[in-house]
C-alpha cells in the first residue's frame, strides 16, 4: 500500500444547507450543499448526495475507487446531487449506496430514479451497484471503514457519524439542535460521541438573532456548538451548514466570533468552504 493510500484524505464538497445558492458576493466559501468525502485505502466513503455530489463526481472521470455512500437523512439538499453523478453511468464503476434507515424509516437513492421527478431509472445506471439494506455499520466495516452513528436533534430524523483511521477520527454533525425543545439526544450524549475528535463539523448555521423564530427548525446556535467542541475536548471545529442567505463577509463574521470563543481553549476553527481539506 502507497504513503498516500495510508491515510485518510477528508474534502468537502457542499457546505450550504437549505438549497444551494449561486451569488457573486458567496462565492468564496460556495454554494453548494452538504456532501463530504473520506479517502482511505483506494476507496472513498461519500455522506450526503446535495448539490455539492455533482462537483466531486467531476473529480473522479478518471479514478476508479469503489465509492460507498450514506446518508445523515432525506431532505432534499442532502439527496438532489445523486441523479446528476456523472460516475454513475461510466462503465468500470463500483457503487455501493447504503440504504437510509432510521426509527423504522428505509429509503434508498435510487427511488429518487423514478422518471417523474427526474427522467432516469434505475437501469438508467451503468456503473455496478450494490444497495445495501440491513446493518450498515457493519457492511462498512467489513469494507474497512470505522464508522458509528448517532441520532441527531432534527425534524424528521438525522443522523451524525464518526470516521476514525489509524488513531484519528472526525466527526460529521451536518444537521443538529443542541438546544432542541424535544431532544432525542441530549447534550451530553453528543458530547460523549464527539470526546477527543481530531475534527468535528458541526451545523452551525445559526446566530442569536435567528431565535426564537427558528428554534424547532433543527439547527444550532453558534455558540452552543462552540460550548460542544470544548466540552468534547476537539481539536478543530468547522461550522457547517452555512445559511444560503449569508454572503461571504457574513460567514467572516461568523468564523471571527467562533475563534475567539475557542481561542482561550485552544481549538482550531474553520467556517467550512468548497475544497476543504484535511489528511489524517
């Protein structure tokens, strides 16, 4: 196994929630929504499918990893990139798409081929593909990934998760309420699930002004997720989940607060933008 390939390459490739946005004044950070990606070992772990999924299927009409990707819930901008995954219909790909399932929900990407709400099926694809029902986790790990979950505070139902190679770990909280009103996961509990993370992405899409209009919606307050990454002990914070309707100085703003919340903890913070990178 190369240098490279003992590593874990982490990018992301949509970091806008809600819908994506295309604006000269929010180019810098980028317009696209959630997707992110793990590289190890030759293959490549995607969670979420929003727009940002196309961008990083551009990247790969030459490479011919497997790619397995998850879902953290259905809301269409963690899903509306899939259809238009350029890699999906290259022959010599290998997909293996894990089923969503959670509180008795099961959904797979390919019912978004319907040809109603876009014009393909599912024989529509080229690539090999697997769906994969049942314990996810474990089908992962047999594949070689290290990967746990845990439900999110969000309407609907969300998942987060935690990748974690040779020593080191990140974790991906896209959409969550840290001060929900009915919790299904207290603070506490995300705190345990974060402990000692290299990197925990974090919905961050929130400052005090939005409240209380929005408290329910399922995302979190700035300072709140600031308190998580200390509580937890994280190394690096990146705010996540970028309001569409915040310009770039905006997101500034917001990542200057955040440092000096964090700076006397000495925690590292990003506002996450479109090329993203981290290699552990």
């Amino acid at each position: 196994m190369s240098e490279e390939q003992q590593r874990m390459i982490v990018k992301f490739w949509g970091v806008r929630g809600s819908y994506t946005t295309v604006r000269p004044e929010a180019l810098r950070y980028g317009g696209y929504t959630s997707c992110v990606s793990f590289e190890l070992e030759g293959k490549l772990l995607v969670i979420d499918a929003g727009s940002g999924f196309r961008i990083l299927g551009n990247t790969l009409k030459k490479d011919v990893k497997d790619i397995y990707i998850v879902l953290t819930h259905l809301h269409r901008d963690h899903v509306n990139g899939f259809p238009f995954f350029n890699p999906l219909y290259e022959k010599g790909r290998t997909f293996h798409l894990i089923d969503y399932e959670n509180n008795g929900q099961k959904w797979s990407l390919l019912s978004l081929l319907d040809g109603i709400n876009y014009p393909m099926q599912p024989d529509s694809i080229v690539a090999d593909h697997y769906e994969v029902s049942g314990d996810s986790l474990s089908y992962l790990c047999e594949h070689g990934f290290q990967v746990s979950s845990l439900q999110m505070n969000h309407p609907g139902g969300a998942l987060g998760y935690r990748v974690s190679y040779n020593g080191s770990s990140m974790v991906h909280m896209p959409d969550n309420e840290l001060d929900a009103p009915n919790p299904v996961t207290s603070f506490d509990r995300f705190v345990e699930f974060c402990k000692g993370a290299d990197v925990l992405s974090h919905d961050a899409m929130y400052v005090e002004e939005d409240l209380p209009e929005k408290r329910g919606w399922g995302h979190s307050m700035l300072p709140k997720v600031c308190e998580l990454a200390v509580a937890a002990g994280v190394k690096h914070l990146v705010l996540f989940h970028h309001d569409p309707e915040r310009d770039d100085k905006e997101i500034d703003q917001i990542q200057s607060r955040a440092r000096f919340l964090l700076e006397p903890h000495g925690i590292e913070c990003t506002a996450a933008y479109e090329g993203l990178k981290f290699v552990f």
